[in-house]
C-alpha cells in the first residue's frame, strides 16, 4: 500500500476534525433518542478511533491537543 505523506498542519487538521466527529458520535449514542441504528453507530466510532489512534502513534506529541479538546 502507498504510503500518504501529511504536512504537521494536514495531519493536525485531520486529527482535530476526527476527534470532534469521534466525540459527536459519543454524544449520539448515549442519547435516549438516538436516531442513527446503535450498530452503525459503534462502526462510526470505531473507524474514528482508529484513524486517531494510528495518528497518535506515528505523532505523539499530537495527543497533547487530544487532552485539551
């Protein structure tokens, strides 16, 4: 597979859309009145949550901005 080069800022940007989005998605489902299906929420959250973590890895530093989020 090719590998994507990101600019800091490109991958900061991604990150801070993804983990916004991740956190939205949170919300919706401990909603009581949740109008998306529970499972394809869950599949949301989890192709979210990889895509942050697989930046965290390749750029710790970047979870510094994580926690002030």
């Amino acid at each position: 597979m090719p590998l994507i080069e990101f600019s800091d800022r490109d991958t900061l940007f991604i990150y801070g859309h993804f983990m916004k989005k991740l956190k939205t998605l949170e919300k919706i489902k401990s909603s009581p009145d949740n109008p998306i299906h529970p499972e394809s929420v869950d599949q949301e959250i989890e192709l979210y949550s990889s895509v942050i973590s697989t930046i965290e890895k390749f750029k710790p530093e970047i979870k510094l901005l994580g926690n002030l989020m």
